[in-house]
C-alpha cells in the first residue's frame, strides 16, 4: 500500500511542476514603455523623458499594453532605450510583473 501512495504522490509532484513550467512560458506583449508610477498618464508632456526622471526617482519601469501596466524587471539599460516608445517585450509573467528576456522595436 505504501510504495502505490508513494507512486502517487510522485506523480501529483510531477504535474504540479509541469504545470508551473507551462505558466512561467515565455510571453511576447507589445505595449509602450512608461513607469510604474505615471503608467499610461504622464505628469510631462514627453513621455520618454518623464518616464527616466520617475525611474530615476526609484519608479519601475512599465509597458502599458491597453488598460494593463506591467512593471518590467530586468536589464535597465536596454529598456531605458524605449522609455516612451512602442516595444515588444518578451518574458515570463507573474502577475503584474514581467521578467524581460529580451526587447526590441515591434515588428511593423
């Protein structure tokens, strides 16, 4: 009786990581890189130089893709480049925080 729950249980593990793999999957999203704090609405009128003054003022930076904002993790210097602009960022989503793995123009 015992090595059947044994079996059992190693197989509920199983599935239960396999489906953890299939939500952490990467993801492309293509949105406009802002800040965490101003999101779609900036304070200034040029979003690109709004969006590096609230990040360097510890903001996040964010991709608004319609009425959903992400706060993007990962290399701040490539992101910095879109500050403002149109991008197609892909990685991992955890709820409202998007792990970049890359980004770049989208395509158009």
């Amino acid at each position: 009786m015992k090595a059947h729950n044994s079996i059992a249980i190693v197989l509920f593990s199983l599935i239960l990581t396999a489906c953890g793999f299939a939500q952490d999957a990467a993801q492309t999203f293509i949105g406009v890189v802002s800040d965490s704090m101003c999101g779609k609405k900036h304070m200034a009128k040029d979003a690109a130089q709004c969006t590096r003054a609230c990040v360097k003022s510890d903001s996040d930076y964010a991709l608004v893709v319609g009425d959903k904002v992400y706060t993007l993790k990962g290399d701040k210097t490539a992101i910095d480049q879109f500050a403002g602009k149109p991008a197609s960022v892909t990685g991992t989503a955890k709820g409202e925080v998007l792990n970049v793995t890359s980004i770049t123009a989208p395509a158009k």
